[in-house]
C-alpha cells in the first residue's frame, strides 16, 4: 500500500511540474506574438518571427527571452521599436 502511495505521489508531482512548465510556455507565447507584433509594422508576421529568431541568435538568447528583451523595449519607448539597439 505504501509502495502504491509513494508511485501515486511521484505521478502527481511529475504531472504538476509538467503543467507548470506548459503555462509558462503559454505564457513566453503570448509574449513572442506580441514581439512579433511590435516588430512587424504592418508587414508579415513570419518576416517579424525571422527577424526575432535572429536577433535571438545574434545576441545568444532563447527567443523567449529575445520577445521578452523587445517587449520591453517597445515597452520603454512608448510602443516605438527600437530592435536594433541591443
């Protein structure tokens, strides 16, 4: 019965941390779309998701936190993007 406990208790624990790591992934999401967003200007999304994915190589950064950097930064200067300040 203990054995049965202890393997129940490990299965929930696994399944909270994977739950908690899927609504922080949700959450970095909605942040690239509105990097995404802030770097498009009106042109195409891909093109502002290329141009995110390269600035995250050029800085060696995840995108999440390349999003995240732009986000701020459109944030700061009052919804101007300003990406090619690093």
């Amino acid at each position: 019965a203990l054995l049965i406990a202890r393997q129940s208790f490990e299965a929930r624990k696994l399944l909270a941390s994977e739950i908690s790591s899927l609504r922080l992934r949700v959450a970095e999401r909605q942040t690239i779309v509105r990097a995404v967003e802030a770097l498009s200007k009106g042109a195409e999304d891909g093109r502002a998701y290329a141009q995110l994915r390269s600035l995250a190589m050029s800085w060696q950064i995840s995108v999440e936190e390349a999003a995240r950097r732009i986000v701020a930064m459109t944030e700061e200067e009052g919804g101007d993007d300003q990406s090619h300040r690093a």
